[in-house]
C-alpha cells in the first residue's frame, strides 16, 4: 500500500469494471484508529458499523491533523460512529467515482444536510426542529450581516464544542478538489458555502442576545471566518479577521 496506494485510488475511474474489486483493495485512514496510516480497508468499516447506520461517511481536508481535528466529526465522535479521514490529494476525486461499496453509499460529512436516519432518535429530530423555528429572526440576521459570503445560514446539530461550521452544498464541489483544481490553474466555478450555526454554544447564544447591530456583525464575521480557518481554508481578508478580533478584545478588556 505504501509504494502503490496512490495508484490504486486511481483505480476505480481508471477501470470502472473492476472498482468493486479495486475498493477491497483500497485502505484509509479512519477515527477508529486515530492514527495517519491508511490500514482500515472498506470490509472492516462496514463491520463496524453502528445498528442502523446506512451510510458509510468520511470527510476530505486538505493534511490529516485537519481532517481528524474537523468540528463535522463532532457529533460522529459523540455518537460512536466511524469515519474515514481522507487527505490524500487524489480522495476526492476517488470517491466522487466510488459512490458505494457493498450497497452502502457513501457521504461525506462536510456536504449538504446532515441526515444520520435511524441513528437519530425521533425525540432528538423533534428537538432539532423546534429549536431551528425558535431560532429563525437569529438566523435571518446572520444572512443579513454575511450576505455577500453565504447562501444560507441554519442551525446545525453535528456541533458539540464549536460554535459554527461551513457546509458546502450537497452537489458542490468540495474545498480539497476546488484547491487541486485551482493549483492546476483551472477555473472553478463560483459557489457560496452554508453557514451553520451550534444553537448551544455561549457564543451562539451571546450573538443571539446581542442588541448592538454593528458587534453583531463582527462576532458574526468573526465565528464565519473561524469556521473556514477550521476547515484549513484561507481567509479572503485576514486583516479584517484580526480587526474585527482585536476590537471585541479590547471592548472586554473594558
């Protein structure tokens, strides 16, 4: 694997008959281990799977310590589910061919809406939904103050310790292949990503009690640009990041 693993990922777009075989070749890294070393195989993810689990999920980032450390394994972490953790250069693309493996398809866990199934509880997607109508004026005004940066703002539940992460679109591409696409001097067309907002955080809950419109859209810019950097994304404009941080510093220094 270590001499031939980055051909093999070539595999299954190269030789579409045999992309079943190829996959059972195929080895990742994953949170089962933690670790870097590409040894979990697709056989062992699927039987580990949790009772009720459909999907098999991974995240893509652009190193390892990136896509292990990302806020969208929070609550996969919490819940015991595994996920495979793909740096590679060539992942995104592999599994944009993959698709599926033994009948279960794969997700990754940084695009669209997250749907765990019956790995949710009915009590918690009845949780999830009144919150999400409590917290609409909130939401309204965070589009508002970050309009020109995202098509759309919701209130996430795969957070557990982060305040805010982006999602992109469920059919976008994703921020690793946008980066190799863009490295190769190709032009990539222009998507706006989903803000998703911890609705338990304290800073969440302090956005939501702020009355002063213009701290409200720095602490708003400030948890956007938080959540790219999360990602291993660079900012647009680091220096109104660091502006827009020292002045809320300094304003609780006071």
């Amino acid at each position: 694997w270590k001499e031939f693993g980055q051909v093999l990922k070539e595999g299954p777009a190269e030789d579409f008959a045999n992309r079943e075989k190829i996959a059972k070749l195929l080895r990742f890294a994953s949170t089962h281990s933690d670790t870097a070393e590409q040894a979990q195989s697709l056989d062992d993810y699927v039987a580990r799977m949790k009772e009720g689990q459909e999907k098999i999920y991974y995240i893509a980032a652009e190193n390892f310590n990136t896509a292990k450390n990302s806020p969208h394994l929070e609550v996969f972490r919490k819940k015991g589910i595994e996920v495979l953790l793909l740096s590679d250069r060539v992942d995104e693309w592999l599994m944009s061919h993959l698709q599926e493996f033994e009948g279960k398809h794969f997700q990754d866990v940084g695009k669209g809406e997250l749907d765990l199934g019956k790995l949710d509880t009915e009590e918690e997607k009845q949780a999830q939904e009144k919150v999400a109508e409590q917290l609409k004026p909130l939401l309204e005004r965070v589009k508002t103050a970050l309009d020109e940066q995202v098509s759309e703002v919701r209130i996430t539940h795969r957070l557990t310790d982060s305040p805010a992460c982006v999602v992109v679109g469920q059919f976008d591409m994703g921020a690793q292949m946008r980066r190799l696409l863009e490295s190769a001097g190709q032009k990539v067309p222009e998507s706006k990503p989903i803000f998703e907002l911890n609705p338990e955080h304290p800073l969440v809950k302090k956005l939501d009690a702020e009355t002063n419109n213009e701290r409200f859209g720095d602490l708003a810019h400030i948890l956007f640009d938080q959540a790219n950097l999360a990602e291993g994304a660079q900012l647009n404009d680091p220096a109104a990041y660091v502006q827009r941080l020292n002045k809320l510093l300094l304003e609780l220094s006071h």
